[in-house]
C-alpha cells in the first residue's frame, strides 16, 4: 500500500496551519488557558506536598528550607517552562505546528548518515515516553483532586478510589463524541480555576508576606549549598510543577506562539506563583499543613467547592493529554511509524478534533490498572516524573539540531551556550528522577521501551518490504508501452492501482494480468507520500503525468496530520485532467495485501516478523483509512518473505 514520505517546499518559520480558521486573540487565548495550561495548572494540587513530604524524611521542615525549596521551585518554572518552553522551543515550527515529532523532523531535514539515524532514534523515543505521560497525567490528577475530600470528611476516604474510577471511565467514554462542544467550557473553567489559585494564594500571602523573601533565588542556592544530596533528590519532586509544560509546544499549531505566550505571562505564571508561594505562607504558620497544603488553604465553608471545582479542572488537564496522545499517534501513522489505525473526526469545523477508538480504549485500560495499582497521588509522582524528564530532555537535545541552524558567529555561539545550559537543567531533573526508577519510573521507561520497539520494528519491515519491491522493480513506463503493443483484453472503464514505489510496476497489476488476463481502458498508478511538514497547499496537492496512451502517474501529497482522502483528490485530478476517465462508477481500486512469511534467510529476527506480522494484520484496511469506497476495491493476496 501506497504510504511513505516526501519532501515538499515550505513555508517561511510562522507560517499558518492551513486549516485553522483565524479566530479573535482572545479566544485563542482563552483556548489556550482550556488546552495547553490544563496540566500544569493542576500541578499545584501535590507539587509542593509531594517535595516537602520527600524533604522531611532527610531534615526537619525549618522555614529557611521551606523558602528555599520555594525558591527552587519558582526559578525552576521561570527557567524551564518561561524560558525554555515559552520564549525558545516555541520559535520551532514546522509550518506553524510544534511537538515532538514535528521537532524531529525539523531536525533531520537536509541531513543525512548516522547524525539522522540518531535524531530519529532519539526523536521517536521521547514520543513513546509521551504515551507514559498520556496514562500517568488523568491518572494522577483525578486522584489528587478527589483527594481533598478527605479533608471535607476522612469518612470518604474509602471512596477516593472508586469514584476515581468512575471519573475516568466518564472521561474516556465521551472522548467519541469530542471537544467541539465541551471544549467552549475548558476556556472559562480554567479562567476560574486559575482566579481561584490567585485568591487563595494571595489570601495566605496577605497574612504571612515574608514567604515572598523566597523570590531571591538566594534562598534557593543556600539550601543547594547546604544540602547539595537533599537538593538534587528534591528535583525529582520539583519536576512535578513543570508538567504539562511539553503540551506547549505540543499544542502550538492550535493556537499560535502569541496566544501561548500571552496567556502564561498574564494569567497562569502569576496565579501559579501566588497559589504556589500561598501554600508556603500557610506552612509558614502551620507546619501541620503538610498533609494537604493546597487544600487546607481554602475556609472551610468553600473546601466542597473547592474540591469539585479540582475535580473538574483535572478533567481538562486529562482531556487535553489524551487529545495529544490522539495527535502523536496521528503524526507517527503519517510518517511510517505506527500502523494504520481508524482516525474519526469529532468537528467539521477544527481538523484538530479527532478520536481513535483504539488508541482510547487501550488508554483507559492502562489508566484504571495505574489508579488501582498505585491508589494515590504521592505513589505515582514518581513515575510521573520520569515520562516528564524524558521527554524534555529529548527536546533539548533536537532543539540543539534545529534552533541554531542558519546563524553564524557570535549569535550561533549563544544559541548553543544558552541552549548547553537548558540542557545541564533537564539532565539534572532527569538523573534525579532516574534514582526513582524502583519507585515507580520503571512504568513510563517500560511503555517507552515497548511503544519504541513497535514503531521500529513497523518502520524496519515497511523500510524492508520498499527494498524487496525495489530490488525486483520493473520499470512502469517501459511495461506500459509494451502493453501498448502488445495489448491483453481491455475491458470497460478505468484501473486504479495503488503503488508504494512509483515508476515500478506495482504487485497488484503483475497478479491481474496473470489471473484475470485483462487490462482496463484507462489505468492510472496511484502513490501517496505524506510530507514532512504538518499540511500541503492546495498547489501542491497532486503531480499527475501520461506513461503511455491509456495510462497514468498520479502522485497525491499530504502533509503528517493531514488525512488522507484519496476520492476527494481524484475528484481534484479529474477537474484538472478531464481525459482521464474517473468517474466512481465506473474506477476500479487494485489493491495488494501482503502477508509476511519466513524467509531462509530471514531479513528480521522471529520475533520482530512475529510483531510486524501481527501489527500489519491489525491495522486498519486500506479502505477505511484513505476512505476508498470498499465496493470498488479489487484485493490481490501476496505473499513476501522477511
């Protein structure tokens, strides 16, 4: 089947996404707060408490350590998530789209030999460390918001879990019908949420200001020079209040580099740091707050309130990491490393809204395992940690490739010092949560391990089934004409077959000529490449040229989260070529349906041909997915041998 990978001009950095329709600043900004600031606007629920519970098992909690853990913590978000994520990663677009895959194919653009082959490697390991993330973040925050209820009554502690449950599967369960209609309420739910963090930390603030002392990263270094072991444990903690800082990026070609920046800056940095350093200011009271600072900071009139208002918030920091999941899975299909899988879309409007049923059904699995596993928050900080860590590190280390690239001099010089230091704090951050592995980072390195193996081996059996095609080629345009002269029986109407390699004879036209012994009227050769960049212009759409009097080349592009629809394009191509006869009724598809076998000498070990071989009979049919109407295609059954 016809899917690989091409090379298209593009559009100078900051050029739009085609497809999304301009919107006002304001809603992209209001999205954004929905979206992209779902995660780490929740991270004040057990952020703090997760490192002061750690801190306290080394030292007792004395307010200089609590201002200087405090102090970590604010420069930690002002360096990782103000500077790193927001004002630098963010200048990396790929057509005005951001991720980790879109990174990565910035970065190995232009470049061949083993520095490619390492990029991708590495690329492709930080977005299966994405899908740890996907399972552990609604995991972890619907627990942690449900577990404010234990303040309200430790009568309802028994019930944490179960209604943790009942959350998710709600959750999951309404992902079919999209975020069209309920994503209008994540902007508001967030704005409230975040004026919430504001109030209750300026409250607890208002009564103890000399918390604010902790905003001179003096206190932070002291404690790093006093405690330097302590500290560098504490991160693995810290990093809890930088996640979600990936879906930044992630998120970018939905809503653009100014909105992102305007709604961090303006909104949730501030409230972050006021809820953050509130929490402090409460400690600094009462030490015995510790349990449970964020919630304790609340009267106790509004802690219901309070409560279900986390619980809710939770659920759009979940829902936009499971739209990611959707995404990457979409991106790594396009680009040759996953399989085919059923892409629904859930807007005729946004292009961004899609659903996968597989993809959601085996989250959901993994998520209710986790949540009956770890059963609370502070058990699975750990894990979280480390798919956090992971995978800003592999960010840091494609933006090396991408960000310097066309600067000289001095200014070159700059990127790469300040771009070395990022790098220092991830792999600080990262080494921290490695020490945690026992405790629960194995989860998130064994899913990556797993998903990376399988988009490998996919891509290696796809890469080796292109080569066999390759070394038995027999030149189309040779073939054709020689059909010319030489005709078999030509039978009404036109013959679509659809080809991995163009300019060879594809598989499927050799089987019909041997079987059926007839050739149709008109025949046009049919291949798909997907671009490296997120969308193709209507210009650069199709590319169709004649091989001999009855036959065709057409080669129709697509851009990574652009899907595929091959009757859409022919209609295209048929308005610009009107000699070529595709009306549907009367187009045939020839399609080839390859099942793998040992070779004697076999290209993949057994067990990887067994995974590829499962994988390829697994995937969604070629029908489906280029959206071919299925009582026009013809099947040819081959067998290859790996």
């Amino acid at each position: 089947m016809s899917q690989g990978t091409a090379s298209v001009p593009t559009s100078p950095p900051g050029h739009p996404a085609a497809g999304h329709a301009p919107s006002s600043r304001a809603a992209l900004i209001l999205g954004a707060l929905g979206v992209v600031y779902g995660d780490i606007g929740t991270s004040p629920l057990y952020t703090l408490r997760a490192c002061l519970t750690g801190l306290s098992v080394h030292t007792d909690l004395e307010p200089a350590h609590l201002l200087g853990v405090l102090s970590i913590l604010f420069w930690m978000l002002m360096v990782v998530v103000s500077l790193k994520y927001v004002t630098l990663i963010l200048r990396a677009d790929n057509r005005g789209e951001g991720g980790t895959l879109a990174l990565l194919e910035l970065a190995v653009r232009n470049r061949d030999g083993k520095l490619r082959w390492v990029l991708i490697v590495l690329g492709i390991f930080g977005a299966a460390l994405f899908y740890g993330d996907s399972m552990i973040t609604p995991a972890i925050s619907v627990l942690s918001a449900l577990e404010g209820i234990s303040i309200v009554s430790h009568t309802l502690d028994a019930w944490v879990v179960p209604l943790a449950l009942v959350v998710l599967v709600v959750l999951f369960a309404i992902q079919s019908h999209g975020t069209a209609v309920i994503g209008k309420l994540f902007g508001p739910v967030m704005v409230l949420w975040f004026g919430t963090l504001a109030a209750l930390g300026g409250w607890q603030i208002w009564q103890t200001p000399e918390v604010l002392a902790a905003l001179n990263p003096m206190w932070g270094l002291r404690f790093i020079v006093h405690f330097p072991l302590i500290s560098f444990l504490l991160l693995g903690a810290v990093v809890l209040a930088l996640t979600g800082a990936e879906a930044l990026y992630a998120d970018m070609g939905h809503f653009g580099r100014p909105a992102i920046r305007s709604a961090w800056f303006s909104m949730v940095l501030p409230a972050l740091t006021l809820c953050y350093f509130g929490q402090g200011a409460l400690l600094l009271r009462d030490p015995s707050a510790i349990r449970n600072p964020f919630f304790m900071m609340a009267p106790e009139w509004g802690l219901a309130p309070l409560v279900a208002l986390a619980a809710v918030a939770t659920i759009v920091a979940s829902q936009a990491v499971i739209s990611g999941a959707y995404s990457v899975t979409r991106q790594a299909v396009q680009l040759g490393f996953w399989p085919r899988m059923q892409i629904l879309h859930t807007s005729a409007i946004e292009k961004g809204q899609i659903y996968l049923p597989q993809v959601n059904a085996l989250l959901l699995c993994a998520v209710l395992v986790l949540v009956l596993y770890f059963r609370d928050s502070d058990s699975m900080a750990a894990a979280y940690g480390f798919a956090v860590t992971g995978t800003m590190l592999t960010t840091s280390v494609l933006a090396f490739a991408v960000l310097p690239r066309g600067t000289t001099g001095a200014k070159r010089m700059l990127w790469f010092v300040v771009l070395g230091l990022l790098l220092l704090f991830d792999v600080l951050l990262f080494s921290a949560n490695v020490f945690k592995i026992h405790e629960g980072g194995w989860l998130p390195l064994v899913v990556a391990i797993v998903v990376f193996t399988l988009m490998m081996t996919w891509r290696r059996g796809r890469r080796l089934l292109s080569e066999m095609q390759q070394r038995d080629r027999q030149p189309l345009k040779e073939f054709m004409e020689q059909l010319e002269e030489y005709p078999p029986s030509r039978v009404p109407g036109t013959a679509i077959f659809m080809t991995m390699n163009s300019g060879n004879v594809p598989p499927a036209l050799l089987h019909n000529l041997k079987h059926n012994k007839v050739l149709h009227d008109h025949v046009l050769f049919l291949t798909i490449l997907v671009a490296d960049v997120p969308y193709i212009s209507p210009e650069e759409r199709f590319t169709v040229h004649k091989l001999s009097a009855s036959s065709w080349a057409a080669t129709i592009n697509y851009g990574f989260k652009e899907d595929p629809d091959v009757p859409e394009a022919l209609r295209l191509v048929a308005e610009a070529y009107p000699e070529l006869d595709l009306e549907p009724m009367r187009t045939s598809y020839f399609l080839s349906r390859q099942t793998v076998v040992a070779a004697r000498k076999p290209a993949l070990w057994r067990w990887r041909r067994a995974v590829f071989s499962f994988m390829a009979r697994n995937s969604t049919r070629s029908t489906k997915f280029f959206k071919i109407p299925a009582n026009r295609v013809v099947e040819m059954g081959m067998q290859v041998e790996l």
